[in-house]
C-alpha cells in the first residue's frame, strides 16, 4: 500500500466524520428552531387519560388566552405510569407530571426534581380526581363475575397490567390484597395467597393499562378486565353492546396526583403556567370534564350532578389499609417485595 | 431442480409458496387497507392530515434523511477499508459493525438512556447547556442510525471483496490518487450494491419501533414517529387513523420491495458477469 492511499483513506475519514458533525448539530438546531413561537407546557401523564388531557388542554388554552391574551401550546406523553416517571427522571422535561399515583411522584421527587411536600401544595392530597377499581366483563357476565373472590375461582381469566411498570394494576393489586385482609380480619398470609391465586389465572401481563384493555377488548382474551372504572366506563363507549361493569361491593379510592416538576419549571420559565394549569384542574369548568370523562370529580356539586354514572362501591384507602403509597411500594413492588414473591409463585 | 420431478410436486409445491405468501403478506397488507379504509377514503385522508399525524410523518422522514446519508458515508468508509486494506483488527471491525444486528432493539435505545438520560454518563452536562438529545429528534436519530448502520457495510463489503484490488491497483499505477481511485473505479463497481444496501437502510430507518420507543418520550406532534403514532392511534380506539398511518408505512415499505427487486436483477448480472471475466 502506499503512503497516497493511506492519507487519502485519513482524509476519507475526517470527511465523514465531519459530515456527521454536522448532521447532528443539524438535528440538535431543529427542535429549537420550531419550538420558538409560543410557550409551550409539557404534560407527561398515565396511560388511560388521554381524552381527559385533550378536553381539558383545550379549555384551559382558551381560558388562559382569555385572561391573558398568550397562546398556549400545551403538549401530551402517555404511557404506563411507572414507565413515564422513569422517563422524567431520565431527563424527559415535564412542566407538570399527572400521574396514577403518588409513589411514582415520590420516585421523581426522591431524585430531588421535585420538592419532597409536593403533596400538600394542592387540596386534597394534590388529587383533583378519583377513580376506584371495577370489573369489565363480557355481555350477560357468563361467568357470573360478581366480587373479588370470583377472579381467583379456577378457569377464570383475568387480565391486568403488570404493577411493575403500570400504576394501575399496583391499584389492581392492593385493592385484591385489602379485599381478603377486609375479609379475613388482616391476615397478610391469606391475602399473599389470595392474590398469588388471582395472578395465577393471568393470561396476559401488559405494560399499561391501555394495553390490558386492547387486550380485553380488541383482542377477546380473558373473562375479566380489572380496570380503573374511567378507563371500565371508556370501554364500554367505544365498543358498544359487547361488555358491561361490574362494580365489587368493596374496592380501594385511587387518588392519581398532580404536581409541578420544580426543576423544569424553575428552568424553562413555566412555573406561573403550570401551577395555574394544575389549579385550573380544581375549577367547576375543569371538574365537568373530568366528570365526563369518566373520573370521579372532587367537586360536590358537579358529583351530584353525575351521581347516576358512579355506583356506591365502599372505598378504603391506601393510607388506611398500606400506609401510605411509601410503605406499599417498598413492601409489595420494591425489587424482593412481595409481588415479586406473588409471580414466581402463581406460575407454578 | 431435477427435470424428471413430477409436475404434481412441482405445483404442489408452487402453490405451497404462493399460499404462504398470500397468508403472510398479502392477507395482512389487505386487512391494513381495509381497516384504514372501513369508514371511507374522506376519512382516510382526514386521518392523515390531521396534525399529530402529520407531524409523525415529517418527523420518520426527517430521522431517515438524517440517518441513511450518514450510515452511506460510514458504510462506503467501514467497506472500503476492509475490503481494500489489510490491518490489524479487521475482524474486530467486522464484528462490530454487525452488533447492532445481534442486539436487540429495545437495548439499542437504553444505551442512549444511559449515556444521555439525566442520570447518565452525559444527561447533566447536556441540561446545563440546554441540549436535548434523549426524549427528542437528536435521540430519535441516533437511535435509528445506530440500528441500521450495518446495512450498507453489510451490503457493500462482500460485494468489494468479490471484485477484488486489481482494478484500483491498476488506476494508482496509471497515476490516480487515492480519492480519484475510489470515485472512478471502486465507487461505480459499486453503485447497485450500495443503492440496494441504500433501499434496506431506508426501510429500516422508517419502520424502527423498539430502539425509538424507547428515546421518544412519546410527546403527541413531536417526538412520535409513524410507527409510534400507529400505537397510539390504535390505543385510542382510532382504528382508522391508525392503519392509515400504517397503510402509509406500509406503501413506502412496498415501494422498496419494487425498487430492491429491480436492483436486485440489475446486480445479479452485475456479479454474473464478474463472475465471468
């Protein structure tokens, strides 16, 4: 080989080099470039509330031009609860996160990107609605799917996320475990094996709880869907006359929390907008729409407007049956935790 | 094939490969279409120019016009070198190039996680100056480039290795550089194979789920490319939109089929008459 060829193969190669150089620093100009316009709000939430954030980001766009004349673009990323929190603590710029529950919160707020008392900073545990856990199963219920002791009889089917990455199959899983400690006078032996018995007759462990719903719905497996009744209720709208609910005499108040990601805000300029956005959550306008869209407002005045759309089930909670969400997570879903005790064993 | 097999075998066997075909690919495609067309061709189209829609295109053609044109530079440099030269830590190169096909995808896009994610090697550095990478367009490209950036070496270093060094050995006697050598001899040797090479990059580059999944952040209108777009249409109960968008990656995926199988002919003689002189 010569020395001409080896020089032209350096130069070959600082030629490619820089071509990369500078589509890369292309890539990184184009974000930047057409995000200029108008302030923008990141909104990173759970998998079944999609529809929710589409009705209220219009009507809080409209609102907030209103009284200040500013356009707003507010934008949206769904997926399993779980999974969303890690992506914020990875470096996903949420403005605001609307997560299923307040441990994942907690998971961000431990990183230190959110303050430790976020939960007091708005009312009423920083939840502006509730939801509970219900039963979707096929028309005419065959199988006759009344109560929580049902899903565990043999030859049920029953589909639910995986509570590793989903914030509402960890709701699933602890209203199951309060069912049979409500039933048994708290014997957490009885209640291990009553839940190791209903994953037994799991199927199907999907990432979210969208999945677990296309899974029910689209793809006809199982005999039961345990759901948050607002995703149970969405079911049932968009795939008419196949299902219907069932709602247990006893089930867990799942308070899914909002908060303000302090370190994004502080950065990007946004906290103003984003705690006015979460506030906006609480208004009459707000509560209307999440009560349409199937959550259980906070608002009683527009709760009993919907009274008929939400059947009396008796709720406990989780501070009192786990806790708290602290105590739960480490005891149940933390690597070595009890759920990870509960699937090896109801493969068996 | 023998030429005394019974024609039963043979059509048997035809109409094996033919049901199969039909089974595998064109009863999906079919059902694609028909899904995405079930409430009409207005909502068809509606589907598609509906912003976030839209957006998702744009975003999967920008990610491939970034990432093939680089993975053609790396792939003539990584080819020519190894099949021109001899050095040390050849096969090392070779094995390293194919690690993005042994690996899986979804691991593909966690190592951007690790080296650009707040927690990772980089994450902080990158805040402070106010560059995004991970959970947008920067992260989604290098995700895609680092899937496909086997296929035009892959393609082009058997292909130059059959041709063999005379050629070019030939134009740096007659007086050629290095650079000339290699845009007039070994480049137009080349030309189908690496446009074939060009062809799969592309395909991939569009359709990639796992790795991008992974960077996206999944923000509606700005970091969902088609494929991610398609889940979560279809997630929405939007069964239209969503095999509409799929209808459409799956037309740019025919359209390659079309254009690799015309190249494909066209570098069968190629080799053949290589082959031959």
């Amino acid at each position: 080989m010569s020395g001409e060829w080896s020089r032209d193969a350096v130069r070959l190669v600082l030629a490619t080099a820089l071509v990369v150089g500078a589509a890369m620093a292309l890539a990184a100009a184009i974000p930047g470039a057409g995000a200029a316009e108008s302030r923008t709000l990141l909104n990173v939430s759970y998998d079944p509330t999609r529809e929710l954030y589409q009705q209220i980001n219009a009507a809080f766009i409209k609102t907030w031009k209103a009284k200040t004349g500013e356009d707003l673009r507010i934008n949206q990323s769904h997926g399993g609860s779980g999974k969303q929190a890690r992506a914020v603590i990875d470096g996903l710029e949420a403005d605001v996160v609307t997560l299923a529950l307040a441990y994942d919160i907690d998971a961000i707020a431990q990183r230190g990107q959110i303050d430790p008392k976020w939960q007091t900073r708005l009312s009423a545990n920083s939840a502006p609605y509730t939801s509970t856990i219900v039963f979707l199963v096929r028309k005419g219920n065959p199988k006759a799917i009344k109560d929580w002791d049902d899903l565990v009889r043999p030859g049920i089917a029953v589909i639910t996320p995986n509570p590793k990455t989903s914030g509402g199959a960890r709701w699933n899983y602890l209203a199951a475990w309060g069912y049979e400690l409500n039933r048994t006078n708290n014997d957490a032996a009885k209640a291990e094996a009553f839940v190791t018995a209903l994953f037994h007759n799991v199927p199907v462990l999907d990432t979210g709880a969208r999945g677990s719903t296309t899974t029910f719905t689209q793809r006809g497996i199982g005999d039961v869907l345990i759901a948050w009744e607002n995703e149970a209720i969405l079911a049932l709208k968009e795939v008419p006359g196949q299902f219907e609910i069932v709602a247990p005499p006893l089930s867990i108040l799942a308070e899914p929390s909002v908060t303000v990601v302090d370190k994004v805000v502080d950065r990007h300029g946004t906290r103003a907008l984003a705690e006015a956005y979460l506030s906006f959550l609480y208004t009459p306008e707000a509560q209307e729409i999440i009560a349409r869209n199937h959550y259980r407002p906070r608002d009683p005045d527009i709760a009993k407007k919907h009274v008929t759309e939400f059947p009396p089930v008796r709720l406990f909670t989780i501070d009192d049956v786990f806790g708290g969400w602290g105590k739960a997570q480490t005891a149940h879903f933390a690597d070595g935790g009890i759920f990870d005790r509960v699937i090896v064993n109801a493969k068996k | 094939m023998r030429r005394d097999e019974s024609p039963l075998i043979r059509w048997l066997l035809i109409a094996l490969a033919l049901g199969f075909l039909g089974l595998f690919l064109v009863l999906p495609l079919a059902a694609v279409l028909a899904q995405a067309l079930g409430k009409g061709t207005g909502a068809y189209f509606a589907a598609l120019t509906q912003p976030d829609a839209w957006a998702s295109i744009r975003l999967t053609l920008l990610v491939a016009a970034i990432a093939v044109p680089v993975n053609i530079g790396f792939g003539l440099a990584a080819s020519w070198a190894i099949a021109k030269f001899d050095f040390r830590g050849k096969s090392l190169l070779i094995s390293l190039i194919d690690l993005p096909f042994s690996v899986s995808p979804v691991i593909s896009g966690l190592v951007f996680v690790l080296l650009f994610g707040l927690q990772g090697w980089f994450g902080e550095t990158l805040r402070d100056h106010n560059i995004r990478v991970l959970f947008a367009v920067p992260g989604i490209v290098l995700a895609t480039m680092f899937v496909t950036f086997p296929f035009v070496a892959r393609e082009l270093i058997p292909l130059m290795e059959e041709q063999g060094r005379e050629e070019e050995e030939a134009a740096i006697v007659l007086g050629a550089g290095g650079f000339k050598t290699f845009l007039t001899v070994t480049l137009p040797n080349v030309k189908w194979g690496l446009l074939h090479g060009v062809l799969l990059c592309n395909a991939r580059a569009m359709g990639e789920f796992g790795a991008v999944s992974v960077v996206s952040g999944h923000i509606r209108g700005l970091t969902n490319t088609m494929p991610l777009h398609v889940e979560i249409l279809y997630n929405e109960y939007d069964f239209v939109g969503a095999f509409a968008v799929a209808s459409l990656l799956a037309l740019l995926a025919l359209l390659t089929l079309v254009a690799k199988s015309a190249l494909e002919w066209r570098l069968r003689d190629e080799i053949a008459a290589l082959r031959q002189s």
